[in-house]
C-alpha cells in the first residue's frame, strides 16, 4: 500500500516500554512501526476469528 494510503496515528505511551518495545522489534528484525502494524494485523484476525469480519 502507498504511503499517502495509510493512516497516521500518533500515541503516548512510557518511554521504557516504548524502549523495550524496540528491543523486541529490532530482535524480530522490524522497525516499532512493522512490530506494531504487524501485532494489531494478529490481533485483528484473532478478532474476527472468534467474532466475524469487522464491516467497514
């Protein structure tokens, strides 16, 4: 997907975790940024796998 076709979301959060958080990333060889799309890609299937497709 082209970049000017992805949403931008802006977030706080505690700066250790954020850290730790890139720690886990770069061990799993992805920016924060793919860690996280691709943790809320599983979240959003496990989602829909017990629930149904989310209708947009």
């Amino acid at each position: 997907m082209p970049l000017d076709e992805k949403a931008r979301y802006t977030m706080r959060i505690d700066r250790d975790l954020l850290e730790k958080f890139g720690y886990i990333a770069e061990y799993e060889g992805r920016t924060k940024n793919r860690e996280l799309e691709q943790m809320i890609k599983r979240r959003v299937a496990a989602f829909e796998k017990e629930f149904g497709e989310i209708e947009l």
